[in-house]
C-alpha cells in the first residue's frame, strides 16, 4: 500500500476539479514514475498498490475518475480488476497500460469494459490525454474495433478440437476462468485446494497453446456455451 486512502466519492469530473486516478502496477518504480508525472500536471493520485486482489478491493471505495491498471500481475490481470471493479460500479473508468500489443488481451479490454488499452511506451503527454479522455468516460477504442469484436462474438462458432483434450475437472475450471474467477474462488466454488486449482489451469493452459489466463478467458468469451463441456 503506497498511498495513503483518500475520502470521497466522485461522480464525474466537475470543471476546474483536478482528476482523480488509482495506479495498479506490480513495479514500484513504474507507480512512483506515473505519480510524478501526473502529479506534476495536476492530477491527483488517490491511491496506488501492486496487487490485483488490493486493487479490486481499493478501487470501488475510492472511486477514482480513472484507474490505470496493469495488464499483467503476479495474482492476476489488470483487465481481470477492469472486469470486477465495473461489476461493483459500471461509472469506473480503467485505462490498461501494458508493454505488449496482444490481440486477444485487447479484445479482453473491450469486453471487460475499459475505456482504452495502451502500451507502455507511449508518450507522457499522450498518456495525459489518454486519462483525460478516460475521466470523462470517452471511449479510446476505434469504432471499428469494437465492432468487430462485438460481431465476432456473436458469429456461430465451431467446436474447438483443443477443448476435446481437456478433462472434466479442466473444462469446469476453464469455464470459471471465463467468468474472470480467481484461482482462489474458484476453489471455493469446487472445494479444491487453491494449489490444485493452479495446477489445473497451467495444465489447461498448455494443452490449449496459451500463455496466459487472459487468453483463455478471452477463448471462452468467443465460445458456445457447449464448447465449456460440463454442467455447472
């Protein structure tokens, strides 16, 4: 915890007030660059952690007029937090800062709700800009990519052979982490040890040819409803 919480709850940015922004970044030495940077233009940092589990928990009652969040954390992803902190208050804005242009994570952003996904290497003023379009509730995304995102969901899709190979136990923890489910929840909710539920989604994971938990999530949001295999 790098900041001190900050009391108050804001609903839009009101003329001549300065814009509020939560920081979520696992490299202390990125949080403290963007604080001195927004800071030095104006902004207010109302709080800042590394920590998904901390951010998702912060973010709601500190209500910030944008929260910049990592895509990638050791616990988890920043559009993992996007997606639970929108589903506590829709008002949130979160803007994904990330140092790789991934296709399937961008297509995460959208879908989780943030108002843009940018790459790290991006100019300081252009960031500035990029809050600032953010706060407002401006959306950074080209109309012609959301589009096709949106109607790539709703094509009809064939069954994935790699989701042939998974077992029962898999294909139930894949369908949770679609539900952007941490490994600890979804423990809870099939009483396995959150150690087991990890094993489960590295074995997932490989069979399929991802990486990472986003972009299986981002697989599952593009799948039919039977692809996932098993009864919840």
């Amino acid at each position: 915890m790098d900041h001190p919480e900050t009391a108050g709850h804001t609903t839009g940015v009101l003329p001549g007030e300065p814009i509020r922004v939560f920081i979520l970044d696992d490299h202390e030495l990125v949080r403290r660059g963007l604080q001195e940077l927004l800071e030095g233009e104006g902004f207010v940092v109302v709080g800042m952690s590394g920590s998904a589990e901390e951010a998702t928990r912060r973010i709601p009652a500190l209500h910030p007029d944008v929260a910049v969040l990592d895509a990638r954390l050791p616990d988890g992803t920043g559009i993992e937090v996007c997606r639970d902190v929108r589903s506590v208050d829709p008002a949130l804005n979160c803007l994904i800062l990330t140092s790789y242009d991934d296709e399937q994570a961008l297509r995460g952003a959208v879908l989780a709700g943030a108002a843009g996904y940018v790459l790290k290497e991006i100019g300081g003023m252009d960031l500035l800009g990029a809050l600032r379009k953010a706060a407002k509730g401006e959306s950074l995304f080209d109309d012609a990519v959301k589009t096709r995102i949106i109607q790539g969901l709703t094509e009809p899709k064939k069954e994935d052979p790699r989701v042939s190979s998974l077992t029962p136990q898999e294909r139930r923890v894949l369908e949770f982490v679609g539900e952007g489910m941490t490994n600890r929840q979804i423990g809870e909710e099939m009483l396995l040890a959150e150690k087991t539920v990890k094993n489960y989604v590295s074995s997932l994971l490989a069979k399929l040819g991802f990486e990472r938990r986003t972009q299986a999530a981002v697989f599952m949001a593009h799948s039919p409803d039977e692809d996932a295999g098993t009864p919840r």
